[in-house]
C-alpha cells in the first residue's frame, strides 16, 4: 500500500526534474508556436537567459546568480523577480530531497518485501501507476476546464499572494509566457503518462509472472515454516532437558 502512494510522487517528481533543464528550455524555445518576444530577446538571448533561470534551481549557488546577470549595463533581473525565483528554488529543492527521500524508503521496503512477500513490491508499483494515471487525468481535466483559474491556483497554493505576478513586459514573462508553462505542463504529463505506462507493462500480471510469484511465496512460506518447526523442536528439547 505505500509502495502504490510513493510511487506516484516518485513518478511526478522524476517528471517535474526532467522538465526542468536546459534541454526543455532549448527545445521549447524553437517550437513554432512559441510566441517571439515583441521586446527584442531572440531565441538565442532567451535560451542563454532561460538557461540561467532553470540551472539556478538546482545548483549550490545563491539569489546572486541571477541577481548579478546584466544585460545592456542594468540588471537582467528585478528584485522581485529574483526573489520569486528563490522561492521557486526552495520549493524545488525540498521536493527533490523529499523525492529522494521517498527513494531510499522504496529501496528498502522493496528489499524487504522481496524478501518477505514475493510479488509484493510488482503489485505495489503496478498500484502506484494506476494512481499516477488517475492523478494526471484529474489536472489535465482542471488545466482544460479553465488553464487561467488552474495556474493561478496552483500558484497561489505555493506561494505569497503578489508575490508570483509580473507585469508583460518583465523578463520573467518574456522569458517564460504562458504558452512556456502550458508546454511544461503537458511535458510533466506526458512524462508521467510515459513512466506509468512502463511500470504496468513492467508489473502487468500476466499468467507466467503470477505463477512464478506464487512459486517463489511457496518456497518463502515453506523456509518460514521448517524455521518455525526448528525452533519449535528446539524449544521443546531444552524443555524436556530441564525437566530431566
């Protein structure tokens, strides 16, 4: 049973990372429909600038990185808007530590249960995959009802109120518009499509998996049990022994 919880946050955090790079910046930025920005940054100043944005979410460095960035001799950033990428940060990193968290305690009921209850750790994730599937169904359908209400939303939830909101003409805006963020979200989701679908390909219990599970639990209960015996026998001859 929490095999089938982490495994979906384990799914949508390895998502959102991947999402999260240089690479989606790239890619993103030369999509025919992504808006050009009406200010003059070209794709190559976006995908430089972008760049800086998403590394500075996951490197050691401080709110300087971004701050320090000139651009025509005066700051590429606001204070606000710097300030707003730090809490994007922080939130970040203490979903990557949770994530990697929530990692090494699926390795080890994974161990356990392998050793335990053959079977179990297959079912777990086939659980789990199913409720990643279930979850993404449920925000495409909030995000298609109304994007605007879902976004800010979301936003809200995560963040101080007035905190998040630029004007059009800020370079967060310019570097990452709506249209950037509604991309993200259908990478995340088809990410997260992708990875479930391979855990149930993975874990589908097809008739050969189910007999070798029940194969390998007999063999488990059948050790269990001459240990159980070995020990019930040994207890009942030092009894005999004592009362000799």
């Amino acid at each position: 049973m929490l095999l089938a919880i982490i495994a979906p946050l384990l799914v949508m955090a390895a998502a959102v990372r991947l999402v999260a790079s240089p690479l989606f910046v790239w890619l993103e930025y030369r999509l025919p429909h992504f808006p050009a920005d009406e200010l003059g940054f070209g794709t190559d100043d976006r995908v430089l600038y972008g760049s800086y944005g998403v590394d500075y979410l996951f490197n050691g460095a401080d709110s300087r990185y971004l701050s320090e960035l000139a651009v025509e001799g005066g700051p590429l950033f606001t204070e606000a808007e710097v300030g707003h990428m730090a809490d994007v940060k922080r939130i970040m990193v203490i979903g990557m530590a949770a994530a990697v968290v929530l990692l090494i305690i699926t390795l080890v009921f994974a161990l356990l249960l392998r050793r335990w209850r053959p079977g179990a750790v297959a079912r777990g994730f086939f659980s789990g995959a199913w409720v990643a599937l279930v979850l993404v169904a449920a925000l495409v359908t909030l995000a298609v009802l109304g994007w605007q209400d879902f976004f800010a939303g979301f936003h809200s939830v995560l963040f101080a109120e007035g905190s998040w909101q630029f004007p059009a003409d800020s370079t967060l805006i310019r570097l990452y518009p709506a249209q950037f963020w509604m991309d993200a979200a259908i990478g995340v989701g088809g990410l997260v499509v992708l990875i479930a679908l391979l855990l149930l390909i993975i874990t589908w219990p097809t008739k050969k998996r189910r007999a070798r599970r029940r194969a390998r639990l007999e063999e488990v209960q059948a050790v269990r049990r001459e240990k159980l015996v070995a020990e019930l026998t040994k207890d009942a001859e030092y009894s005999n022994a004592a009362r000799g």
